[in-house]
C-alpha cells in the first residue's frame, strides 16, 4: 500500500465515523423528543388533571364547626378514658372519593353514619395505631406502654364493639358541633371492615377530608372524617359565610344607621299636576306664550315624584306668596296604594 491509498483510507474512516456519529446523535434526539404533552410536561398537566377534580369553594364556617368539635371531643373522651385525651385538628383537605377509598389500608373499621337531616351519608374512620390504643386504654392496659399491635389480623367482635362505642362518641359530639349552624342527627349506620362496602359516593365525586389527631397518654393515633359534598350541599350557604350569624346583603346595625340618616337627607321632589298625550307636530308649533289644557281642576290631587318613584299626593295651593302643595297621603310602592292617614 503506497502513502496516497493510506491517506485515502484514513479520510475514509473519519468520513464514515463522523457518519455514524452524526446518524447516532440524530437517533438520540428522536428517541429523546416525547410522544405526547403528558411527556413534555408531565408535572404541570398532572397538577391540572389530578386538582380539576377536587377544586372547591372554601368553606370558612367547616373551620369553626371542627374547631367547636375539638373542644367537644377533649371533653368526650377524657370522660370515656377517664385519662387525659389531646386532640388537634391536623387538615382539612379536598379529595376525591375514589381516590381516598382506594388508599385505605386492608382490614379496617370503616364506619358509616346518615345525616338524617341531610339525607345523605359519611364516613368515620380510625386508624389501627389509633384502634389499638383505644382498645388497650379501655380494657385497663398499663399507662406509658405501648400498645401491642398484630399486623394483618381481623378485629375481633369486641374489638369492633369498643370502637362503634367511640364512634357513637364522635358523631354526638359532632352533631353538637353543627348545632350552631344547623341542627343535625348523626345516626351511626354500619361498621365495614372492606373499603369496597363502604362506597356513599362516585369514585370522581369530590369529598372533605378532615383529620384529627388523638393522643391518650402519649400514645395513639388519627380520626377521619369523610364528607362528600353532595352531603354538605343542603347548608352550603350556611357555610359560606365568614362568621357565625352572619346575613347575607344585610347588616342590621348600618341598616339602622341608614334609615336614621335618611331623615337629614336633602332631595328634590316634582310635582306631577296631569299627564297628555299629543301629536309631534303640535309640540315642535310651541313657542314662548304657548297655552296648553290640562284635563284637572284646581282642587285635583297632585303625585309629588322623587326621580320616577311616586312618593306623596296633595293638595296644590299657597303659602307665603309662594306655589305650595300640601301632602295628603303617601303612596306605599310595594302596593301602588294610598295611606289613610294624613300629615
């Protein structure tokens, strides 16, 4: 092989290298393009799909009313323990049905009440830390021990018994939470250990999930309240309001004020002595000196207008040298009627 066939075959084989980077890199890029939107971005359209669903109004008056059960249930259940119970309101969150079904972990005490009232369902839940405490606080356990827990076993019927026990507790008390806003009877339904039995609502239908944590002697666990909304839409004006009491579009003491203000209120009033119709052509021959026939006598009442609301009808006569009218009766605008009495 001389020195020009040897050149040759190197420019070759950077030739055909250089080749198969450049179809390598092209083959990169392709397999790095994505397929879809999902791909290209996958964290902003899953926030969109996975929050469409469980995007709700807030509902202030929820934070009052669990609040106000907090309060009920420290009481409840130092009563039922007889030992010092701690209870904090961890979230309130939006979820969806489904989505909060399929997360419960297998067995569970799954307990289901009606709102009577409401004629719709809930869901009380505790979980197995908590279930186990309860049971050893109850049943006389030793203080500051913690609770023996077996993993994957059925509850027991007395275990189940204890538990409806606490349950009952809670929904009392969270019927006296509502009381303020709106009376309401919690009925306890059923106790389900599968979450499959438990389904109230469509697996999409949107659902308050409220959480409470308990802790009784430094040991214990969290209540879960399930609401769908579909349960709560009876008093959801109720619901929105900011604070307790509170009247929509109505406020009683600046009302008050108002209507004391209106007194020293300066308006103008026109008084309407007869109205008639005619033609165009008469009106544009008017001119300075023009006489025109109203069909009234001197003694006819006259309306006394504010802008286009009647107000007033009276007499039309003379007081100090000056046209004056004076008022008969008021006109009531709800009725379109006349007052009897006189002024």
């Amino acid at each position: 092989m001389n020195g020009d066939d040897k050149i040759d075959s190197e420019v070759g084989t950077e030739a055909s290298s250089s080749t198969s980077r450049a179809a390598s890199d092209v083959k990169n890029r392709q397999t790095r393009e994505p397929e879809t939107l999902m791909e290209a971005n996958p964290i902003g359209l899953a926030t969109i799909l996975n929050s469409g669903m469980v995007y709700y109004e807030r509902l202030p008056m929820l934070e009052v009313v669990f609040d106000r059960l907090v309060r009920l249930m420290s009481t409840s259940m130092r009563s039922l323990t007889g030992d010092t119970v701690e209870i904090n309101l961890e979230s309130i969150t939006s979820v969806r049905f489904g989505d909060y079904v399929s997360s419960i972990p297998q067995p569970s005490m799954i307990n289901v009440f009606v709102a009577e009232e409401w004629d719709n369902h809930g869901i009380v839940m505790l979980d197995s830390e908590l279930i186990y405490s309860m049971i050893d606080v109850l049943l006389g356990g030793r203080k500051g021990s913690a609770s023996v827990r077996t993993e994957n076993r059925h509850y027991t019927t007395i275990e189940m018994s204890l538990i409806e026990k606490i349950v009952h507790v809670f929904l009392s008390d969270l019927s006296a939470a509502f009381d303020p806003i709106c009376p309401i009877t919690l009925r306890f339904d059923r106790l389900e250990t599968n979450s499959k039995f438990a389904s109230i609502a469509r697996p999409a239908n949107a659902a308050v999930l409220v959480k409470l944590s308990v802790l009784v002697d430094s040991r214990g666990g969290c209540i879960e309240l399930v609401l769908p909304y579909a349960t709560l839409e009876p008093i959801r004006e109720l619901l929105l309001q900011n604070f307790m009491g509170e009247k929509f579009g109505r406020d009683t003491i600046w009302e008050n004020h108002l209507a004391g203000q209106l007194y020293f209120t300066n308006f103008e009033l026109s008084a309407l002595l007869d109205q008639i119709m005619l033609p165009l052509h008469d009106v544009l021959s008017w001119e300075v000196g023009s006489q025109i026939v109203l069909n009234v006598t001197p003694t006819a009442p006259v309306n006394l207008l504010c802008g286009e609301y009647p107000l007033f009808v009276g007499q039309v006569g003379r007081k100090m040298g000056n046209i004056a009218v004076k008022i008969d009766n008021f006109i009531i605008p709800e009725e379109g009627t006349l007052h009897v009495n006189s002024y």
